[in-house]
C-alpha cells in the first residue's frame, strides 16, 4: 500500500497541461492496514480517513500510515475548532497592526491588520495554527469578514493611513464577497481608496477566470489588491500580466536570505525589476534589520514592513503621535 501511494504521489508532481494553461494538483493519501479480524470495515476506512487527513496538516502531498495516537491528535483538533467556533461567535478574536512605512523616509503610510486568538483554556494560540484550523474546518469565511470588519472599524482612527487586510481563497470563492466588502465600507465609512485586499496565489492557480472576475469587481468598489508572499510558489510573469495587481509584497523568506545568501541580492533586485517593469511597486516584508533595509530600498522597493520598523500592537497602543512622526530608524535610509 505504501509503495502504491508513492507511486500516485509521484505521478501528481508533474502540473498537468490542458488548454494552453498549467495546473498543479497534489493528493494526501491514508492509509490503515487490517490487523485485528474484529475491526469492521467501517472502523478500517474512519482510520484511513485519520491517517489522509493527518497527512494533509503536515504538509500535504504525501502518504501516512494510521496509528493510534492520531485518534488522539484528531479529538484535540476537534476541540480546537469548537473553541474557535466559540471565539467568533462571542467576538474574541482581537486584531493586532503592524506598520507599513516609506522605504526612503520612514513614515508610516499603513497598517496591515493580523488575527490574533488567546483561548481560555490553551493561553495564545499561534496564528498558524488558529488559521489553519478555521481553512480545515470550513471557518475561514468567517474569521476573514470579522478581520476586514475589525480592521474598517480601527482605522477610523488613523484617516491618514491606509490599511492592508488578508484575504482567504474561500472568501474570493466566495460570490458574496464583493458584496461584503462593499458593505463592511459602507457601514464602517471607509474611503475604499484606504483598503487594500491581499491575496495569495493559490486561488489565481486553481481559478484564473473567476480570479479575474472577482479581481476586477473589487477595484469597480475602489479598493486596491495586492499579490503577497511573491516569490515563494508558482506567480510568474503571466500571473503579473493577466491580473493587473496594485503591488506586490515581496515573500520574507527572500529578505531573510539576503546577506547570507550570496545570490539573494540579485534573486531579489530581478524580482524588484520585473514587478518595475509592469509598473507594479513593491513592499518587502519580514525586515529585521537596517541591512536588509538598505538593500531593499536599493532594489526599488518603495515600502517596508517587519519588527525593525514595529512589532503588531493593539490598535489601543497605537497613538497619533507616534503615527504622525517618522521612525527612530529612518537615519538608516540616509
């Protein structure tokens, strides 16, 4: 059985080529071998089924082999999705912003809004995990609309910024979400020139026509889309030419490379040049410090995100003062 799972395993990692376009597909294999004549046929395909989900949250594309403990591991996923389910329900759900500042000056231009969850009974739970459980149990709609509602609402008191908001595949597939963005502006009062959506590419691999779609029905609302985490999959040129994106935020993973990697400076200044060629301006995120800053801006990126320019903070720590006046790091950018 194992060796026949990585034989399907590997048949799936070529992309699939039809109609002029390319899809990549994967599959999350169980397995569960009989070793008790007792166990039902129905006990044997539930334990297949833990085993193909088990394999799906550690990392997908990949085969597992059932055992015990992962009944064990299952009941406490369950329960962890109850507890969020409770969270949003009762409005728990807190939202931290971290600032987006000027790459020259280092002023704060924005805020980007992030979910944050502590629980009553596990403390804070970490943002991979709580996000991960609300895409697996069908929740993501949910928690993305009481992010973007969060965040509309916060920013009332900062008129002068704008504000960056993460946006779920299950909400673009969404065909009321241009709808709900619509209304979350309307009710909260928010010019929807202050709104940017961002988006991962998943969804424009699996879905480029209605990605398309829903892409251009949001800019007739006014708000601004963003491709973020570039770099660090599939986008290409023919994603940045087909879907017209307002920027792009350039994958961390990139940034952390730079001064360890040799390559990484010009890995990073093509990916800046590319972005320039289709006039598309560029945020680099997950900077830690002045180096990589430098380099950045040197690139061409015009905006910067990471702890070196602020951690998250409540929206309550946040002051007008410390808003309205450049970074204590801006020397740097000298």
């Amino acid at each position: 059985a194992q060796d026949l799972a990585r034989l399907i395993n590997k048949s799936f990692r070529e992309p699939i080529q039809f109609a002029n376009r390319c899809a990549a597909i994967g599959a999350s294999i169980g397995i569960a071998v009989l070793d008790d004549p007792a166990i039902s046929a129905e006990e044997l395909v539930r334990r297949a089924d833990v085993a193909m989900y088990h394999a799906k949250e550690t990392g997908r594309g990949r085969s597992c082999l059932y055992v015990a403990d992962m009944d064990a591991g299952r009941a406490d996923q369950n329960q962890l999705e109850q507890e969020l389910r409770e969270a949003l329900a009762d409005g728990k759900i807190d939202l931290a912003f971290q600032p987006l500042v000027d790459a020259r000056t280092g002023a704060i231009r924005g805020m980007e809004a992030l979910a944050r969850w502590k629980s009553p009974t596990r403390g804070v739970v970490s943002p991979e995990t709580f996000i991960a459980t609300a895409e697996r149990s069908g929740l993501i709609e949910s928690l993305g609309l009481v992010v973007l509602k969060g965040a509309l609402t916060a920013s009332a008191a900062w008129p002068e910024l704008n504000i960056s908001v993460n946006v779920s595949p299950a909400q673009l597939r969404n065909p009321r979400f241009v709808e709900q963005v619509r209304a979350a502006l309307a009710q909260t009062g928010t010019k929807p020139s202050r709104l940017t959506l961002e988006i991962t590419e998943g969804y424009l691999v699996r879905q480029p026509e209605r990605a398309k779609k829903v892409l251009a029905a949001l800019r007739d609302v006014g708000v601004s889309v963003a491709l973020d985490d570039f770099g660090a999959g599939y986008a290409s040129i023919g994603y940045l030419r087909q879907f017209h994106f307002d920027r792009l935020k350039i994958d961390k993973s990139l940034v952390c490379a730079l001064g360890r990697d040799p390559v990484a400076a010009g890995v990073l200044q093509a990916t800046v040049a590319l972005a320039n060629a289709f006039n598309i301006p560029v945020t680099g995120e997950g900077v830690e410090h002045e180096e990589q800053a430098m380099l950045l801006r040197l690139a061409g990126c015009d905006e910067l995100q990471g702890y070196l320019f602020g951690k998250p903070r409540a929206a309550s720590e946040i002051n007008r003062d410390s808003i309205a006046l450049p970074l204590s790091v801006q020397p740097a950018f000298a």
